[in-house]
C-alpha cells in the first residue's frame, strides 16, 4: 500500500497543478466537513451558554429565558421530526420562534443574534491536525477538490468558518444544504458539487463519516466512496457499505493513488 508524508502546516504552492493524478482516471475528491475535516464539542452546556450569548447581544429586556428558547427549539424539533431531505433555514426559524415567543426581532436583531450564537459556538470547532496536508497533497497531485456539508446555518457564517479552519482556501468549492435546499443523500447537493468544479461523478471520489447521508448518497450519484472513520466509526446496520474505509488520511490518499492506477486510462461508463 502507498504511503506517503505529511507536511503539517506547509502550503503547496504551484502556479500550475500537475495532471498526472487526473490523467489516471481521478479527477476529484469531494468530502464532507463534520466529523470529516473537522470536529468540535456540542452538549446541553455550551448550547445554553451560546444561546445566553445571543440574548445578552440583543441587550433587549424583553426577551425569553435562554432556556425557554431552548425548549421551544426541541419542541419545534419534536413537532417536525420525519424523515426528510429539504433543509430548514435558520434565519426564518429564529425569527419564528422569537415572535412565536412574545418577541419578534427585526432584520438586525435576527443578524446580531445569529452572528453572536454562530462566534461562540464556532470557537468549539477544530479542524484535524492532517486536514491541511492532506489537502495540499491532494492539490499538488492535480485533484479538483469541493467540499459537501449538511448544514442550516447561513452560508456566510459557514464560509467564515471555513476559511477560519484554513479549509476554504484548499479547495475549489463548498457546497452547503442550506443553499441547496437539499440535504445529504439528496442527489442535488452532490451534483451541485460536482457541477461547481466540473467533474465527472465516475471520475470522483467521495469522502465522509456517515453511511447514509455521505456514502450511500455519493454511491447513487454514481462516485467511488471512502468511509472516514477517524472521528467517528459508523456501524448503522442495513446500510450500503463503503467501497473502501480507512482509519487515517494516509489511507484515504493510499486508496486515492490505488484508484488513480487501477483506472488508468479507463472511461466511464
């Protein structure tokens, strides 16, 4: 099996990307970004703690208890729950709750409060110590990269994030269900994807932690997938199993480099 060395924190820098890795049949990685590219802490305590924050911004004495807000969010949840692949949109559901609550917010509210939960809660993300290498590498061997997320909040909060983890500079697209419209194993997102960096589906390879919404929604559209299990080892039973599952990005990069040899001058079917 390939190997291959990490350079932590070194950028790749070319002016033009090689296309050795693409002439072997390869041509995109797609992954997704949660327990993929990144991790972070979410319980009971920092979700009350970053809803106070929000509160506490508006500097309004009329408002809801952070808890009451809570409580109706879980109730709103519970009300809504079924299986579905349309995305909610944050915005308008802060905004329902808030007058559903006795306190409507106007358009700069609703900003200050989301701006203001979205900071405290992103400050309990980190992305993976081999992310950026792993990306780099991938670059220098002339891969077109993207970026698949199940997400509800706004675009503009994800794409801070991102580029905060220095992981919206390593790729060539991030697709987000909330601008979609369509969460994962909806064939939407993925093709949205695939479409923002030109690649074909039987020339692409996709990456991510959860069987259903990440490899059984990249299989139907047709791309080879990878289970990530470093963050996370998911065994959900009577799911589609992942054509390869790897404990480390130097196995995902060794699968990459087998596919690229194996399909050499291969088409697609």
């Amino acid at each position: 099996m390939s190997t291959y060395r990490l350079r932590f924190g070194a950028v790749v820098a070319q002016e033009k990307r090689s296309a050795a890795m693409a002439s072997g049949g390869i041509e995109a990685v797609l992954l997704d970004w949660g327990q993929t590219l990144a991790s972070g802490v979410w319980n009971a305590e920092i979700r009350l703690a970053g809803t106070r924050v929000g509160l506490e911004a508006l500097a309004r004495d009329d408002l809801p208890a952070s808890q009451q807000l809570i409580e109706y969010w879980n109730d709103t949840a519970r009300r809504n729950a079924r299986e579905t692949e349309d995305e909610a949109d944050l915005a308008e559901m802060t905004r329902e709750a808030f007058a559903e609550l006795g306190a409507p917010l106007d358009d700069a509210e609703l900003e200050t409060y989301l701006a203001s939960t979205q900071r405290y809660w992103d400050a309990h993300q980190f992305v993976h110590s081999e992310a950026h290498a792993f990306l780099d590498t991938l670059r220098a061997k002339g891969l077109s990269l993207a970026i698949v997320s199940n997400a509800i909040t706004p675009k503009r909060f994800l794409d801070r994030l991102l580029n905060e983890q220095g992981l919206l500079e390593r790729v060539d697209a991030a697709v987000y269900s909330c601008e979609v419209g369509k969460r994962k194993p909806h064939r939407s997102i993925f093709e949205r994807a695939l479409e923002e960096i030109a690649a074909e589906p039987c020339r692409s390879v996709f990456i991510g932690d959860k069987l259903y919404q990440d490899i059984a929604g990249a299989r139907a559209v047709g791309m080879t997938t990878i289970l990530a299990t470093w963050f996370r080892a998911d065994a959900t039973p009577h799911l589609p199993r992942a054509d390869y599952t790897v404990a480390s990005f130097a196995e995902a990069l060794a699968v990459i480099e087998e596919l690229a040899a194996r399909t050499h001058g291969a088409p697609c079917e």
